[in-house]
C-alpha cells in the first residue's frame, strides 16, 4: 500500500486536535507550538491523554498545557540523564584506562591478546582502525600533539578514551579479554563486570534517545541492563524487579553509579523536583508506588 496522505497545514492540523477534544482556549498561541514543534512529535507526548487510541478521542478536559507540560519534561528529564551519564562516562574512562595502563602498559590497546578473540561484532584490528579515525578527526590540541610527536598508531591509551564515543568505551570493556582485569573497574562500582558490561552498553542506548532528542519518559526499552543479584545492598532493595522495560531501574542504576561517582552530587534531588514540578505519573516511567520509601531515593530527605 502507498502513502497517499496529504501534508496538513497548521491550521489543520490544530482543527484536528480540537475535533478529537483538544482544548485550546488560544488559538494563536498553539498554532505558534505547532509551527516550531513537529506534530507527529507532539504526538508521543498527547498519546497518554488518549482514551480511544483507534479514533485518537481525547479525554474530557486536555489542554495543549497539559501536553506542553509532558513534552518539557521529558526535554529537562533527558537533559538530567545526559548529565549523569556524562559524569558517568568521564569516570569509567578513567578507571578503565588506568588500570590497563598499569597493568599491560600505555599501548596495551595495541595488543590483541588482550582482548577477545575475533568474532562477527567485534574485531580488534576494525576497532584499531575505528579509532585511527577518530585520531585523524580530532582537533583536540593533546591528540595532534601526540600524534606529530610519537611513533606510534595511537595515543597512550589515557589519551585515547578521551576521543572515543561512550559506544566505543563500552564495548572495548566488554572485549577486555580477562575478567579479572573487568573486574578490576566494575568494583570500583561494586558491580560484579558482567553486570557493568550490560549496564554500559544500556547507557550508551539510552545516551543515544537522548543525543536525538527521542522521547524517554515512558519508553520501553529493547535492550535493559543486567540487575545485579548480590550487592550493594541498598541498589537490590531500590531496584524493581517486576520486569518493567521502562526506565526506573535504568535510574536507580544511574543514581548508585553516580553516589560512587560524586557523593556530594544534587542529582537525586534535581530529579525528584523535576518530578514534582511537573507533577508527572511516575508510574508511567517504571516506578513502583513505594519508590520514594526506597533507600536510594530515600536519601534526600533531610534527617
């Protein structure tokens, strides 16, 4: 079947909202919404007032405020996240090239014993050439610097995470070939490395919504991270496993990983306001009703 839709013009757009039971006391101020907001992306963020998704009927009473409301939400949530995973990210790159480095040297990215054996995702000598690339593009000063002054393919690899993309750092830890050399970092973080293997690689999806400004609030996510089974003690009695693809464990993950990180951060508290501003149906996002009774969340408050 072909599209054979027609483009609709603002205005018609608008009048389509409105039949479906939009109230739009300001017919002017919306149509300025609709010139700078795409309406198929406003659409994620009307679907959850929907209460007949086959003729898009509205519940009684939707405003484009309401609407509005979820959509800079979600726009300040993902913003928050991005924050985090930054903080994040600089860390295991940190830990991550420092114990290699003093373990197998500062070109120990050059040795392919080191890593996995080849397989049809992950190949060292592609993942070398990936990151000659990198080298090639950056106009960091410290990479050109090193590059022009030493012989060898690649920066020390202290130098080098400072180029790669959270993609790259994640799955060259997941090929580090030793465990005990994944281990290494993964309990700085008291995670078991076959958890952080996973929550690395979930991070760096959802660092990808984010990048592109998808929608996060309530998405259900294909790939989740490994929950760990044994510890830290206050991550198992805060994560919710009742297989929830939403975003609340992903979180809780984030909050641990990030009172590891900086434990003097405001990032809990920033989120929890974000929440209660926008007076956002947690349970939408994954959250269990008793979330705020949960250790990590439960921190905030003042003794």
């Amino acid at each position: 079947m072909q599209f054979n839709k027609p483009p609709l013009s603002l205005d018609d757009q608008l009048d389509r909202l409105i039949q479906r039971g939009l109230t739009v006391p300001d017919r002017q101020r919306a149509l300025h919404y609709l010139r700078h907001l795409n309406y198929y992306r406003l659409g994620a963020y009307w679907l959850p007032f929907e209460v007949d998704h086959r003729t898009h009927r509205l519940r009684p009473g939707t405003t484009l405020d309401d609407v509005l409301n979820l959509y800079v939400f979600d726009r300040e949530f993902r913003l928050l996240v991005m924050d985090a995973i930054e903080r994040i990210e600089v860390s295991i790159r940190t830990r991550w090239a420092y114990h290699m480095a003093h373990t197998y040297g500062p070109h120990c990215h050059l040795d392919p014993a080191l890593f996995k054996s080849p397989h049809r995702s992950w190949r060292h000598e592609e993942r070398l050439r990936a990151l000659e690339g990198e080298v090639r593009r950056s106009q960091e000063t410290f990479i050109r610097h090193l590059s022009a002054t030493y012989d060898e393919p690649l920066p020390p690899v202290w130098a080098l995470v400072e180029i790669m993309t959270f993609g790259q750092l994640s799955q060259w830890y997941a090929n580090t070939r030793q465990r005990r050399d994944r281990n290494a970092v993964a309990r700085e973080y008291d995670f078991d490395e076959s958890v952080m293997t996973s929550v690395l690689h979930h991070l760096s999806t959802v660092r990808n919504q984010c990048a592109h400004h998808a929608r996060l609030w309530n998405r259900e996510f294909t790939f989740l991270p490994k929950l760990p089974k044994d510890r830290p003690a206050a991550v198992l009695d805060t994560l919710s496993f009742d297989a929830s693809r939403r975003i609340y464990n992903t979180l809780t993950l984030m909050l641990h990983l990030m009172d590891v990180v900086n434990p003097h951060h405001h990032w809990r508290e920033r989120l929890i306001g974000l929440i209660d501003h926008h007076a956002i149906n947690v349970a939408e996002m994954g959250f269990p009703d008793d979330w705020r009774d949960r250790p990590l969340w439960a921190m905030h408050r003042p003794k």
